[in-house]
C-alpha cells in the first residue's frame, strides 16, 4: 500500500489507527479542495471578487494544518509519548481561560511534542453607536443606553520544543503554531428596536515561550507568554460585510454622501490583530 502526502510517498506497514487517520486526511482534503473550487467559482459568478482571495487563504491553511498533522502522525516512531493536560488563565485583550491537550516526547531523540488548546476571552465589545451607524443605519445617534456582550473563542495547534537551557528545577519550552479565532460580540439598545451581532472570522499565527516548574509528583505550575498575529478579515453584522479590500457588501452611508469603509468597521469592534497573551496555570 503507498500512501500519499503530497508528492511524498511513504511504504507500508503503518498500524492502523495512522491508516485510518490517512484515509480521514485525504477524504477531508479532497472536499476541501472540491470545496474551495465551487466557492471561488460561486464568487465569481456573483461578482464577489472581493471574497475570493480571503477564501483561498482559509481553505489553504486548513489544509496546511491537516498536511502537518498527517506527516507527523506518519512518522512518528511506535514509542510511549506523555500525555498532559493544562489550565490556565490570565490575560488577552481581557480576562481569559484556556484548556490544553498535549503530548510530549513524540521522539526519542528530539524534545518535541504537539498540542490543542481552546480558549475564551472576555474582551472589549467595541463602540455599539458606530457599529450600529456602520452595520445598520444613521440613527443612532443620541441612544447610547446599550448593553453589551461577547468575546473571542479561539482554537490553536501548537508544536512545542525543550530548551536546553534550564534554570533549577525549572524548564522552557519553545510553543507556537497556527490559530483560528471567532470575534463575536452582541450590542442591545435598551428602549430602542436594535439588537444585533457583530461577527469576524481570522486564521493566524502565535508563539512564544512557556516556563514550567515542579508543583509536585503529578503537577506543574505552568507561567505562558505568547504573541498572536491574525491578518485583518471580513467584519459582519446585520446584512453588510466589510473586507480589507473594501470589496464590501451592503455597507452604509451616514446620510451625507460619505459610504463607510473597512476602517470604520475596524474602529467600531476589537477584532483581534496583533496580540500578546499572558496565561498561568497548572499541568497535570
């Protein structure tokens, strides 16, 4: 049997729960790409061209990610590795908590593990009057009596990687990898009839370094810096979106000639761009 990761070809024998991951990753990846073809010739057909590239981005880093998982789990050699979970919290743009699968010593030789971690931030909503002139209408602008909630969801795949460098019983670690983050908040005018959300969607990527320390037999205080950058994307609310490009669709205008652009759909939310992330926490 051979089997077929991009141009690589790898021989049997594989066990076959990595067979069957394969099979998985090349039926995903195949529906990806059939996917991603009928989207791009959808936008064209509409006139959406705006679209097309944030479309092509996305389609291809998630088909990166599975790539690099699938190679990985291909060669990783039929040794114990060491499992862990981590829980941490701290600071992003806001209060934050986090949830950590990971696996270490994937190799015998080299200190190199995997993860998935999920997190939620409690970050700033944004300015609900613009958000509602931008996405909405001009009316606005006198109700400023708004109740607002939301935050970031975010999901990232981290390869990490063991110093040599130790201080004491003290260790750090090399983390990073790509990320995917859902920036959703809802603003509610209190005596008015809106009540709407604003929604964007990013991949990017992070890293950064972690410091781990004995706490005891089974656990380990975990103190984590890392730097996330996402590149700007599509910003939707209502029934208008506003891209980078401002190929935007629906987009408003305050009344006097002037049409809103990307830049005030920006300035109205905290969609998430360049941003450092302080967490601690415990492994166990």
């Amino acid at each position: 049997m051979f089997v077929f990761i991009g141009p690589a070809v790898r021989l049997k024998i594989m066990p076959k729960g990595r067979k069957l991951f394969l099979l998985i990753y090349q039926l995903i990846s195949t529906s990806l790409m059939e996917l991603f073809a009928l989207i791009v010739n959808t936008c064209k057909r509409c006139g959406w061209e705006g679209q097309t590239k944030e479309v092509c981005m996305m389609i291809k880093m998630r088909t990166l990610i599975l790539a690099v998982v699938a190679a990985l789990t291909v060669s990783m050699p039929a040794h114990a590795f060491k499992h862990y979970d981590i829980l941490m919290t701290g600071y992003y743009n806001g209060p934050s908590v986090s949830g950590t699968l990971g696996f270490g010593e994937l190799f015998e030789k080299y200190p190199i593990g995997a993860e998935l971690e999920l997190g939620y931030s409690w970050t700033p909503t944004g300015d609900a009057t613009l958000a509602c002139q931008v996405f909405i209408n001009q009316n606005q602008n006198n109700n400023t009596q708004t109740i607002n909630s939301g935050g970031v969801l975010d999901l990232a795949v981290n390869g990490t990687y063991l110093l040599n460098k130790t201080y004491g019983p003290a260790k750090l670690y090399l983390i990073g990898g790509p990320r995917y983050v859902r920036w959703a908040v809802r603003h509610e005018y209190v005596g008015g009839n809106e009540d709407f959300d604003v929604i964007s969607w990013a991949w990017g990527l992070g890293g950064g370094l972690r410091g781990s320390i004995p706490l005891g037999k089974s656990f380990n205080g975990i103190l984590q810096l890392t730097l996330d950058y996402y590149p700007r994307s599509s910003i939707y609310g209502h029934d208008a979106t506003y891209y980078p490009n401002n190929a935007n669709i629906n987009a408003r205008n305050n009344g006097a000639g002037y049409t809103y652009t990307y830049a005030d759909a920006e300035r109205a939310t905290t969609v998430p761009h360049i941003r450092p992330r302080v967490m601690v926490g415990l492994q166990f």
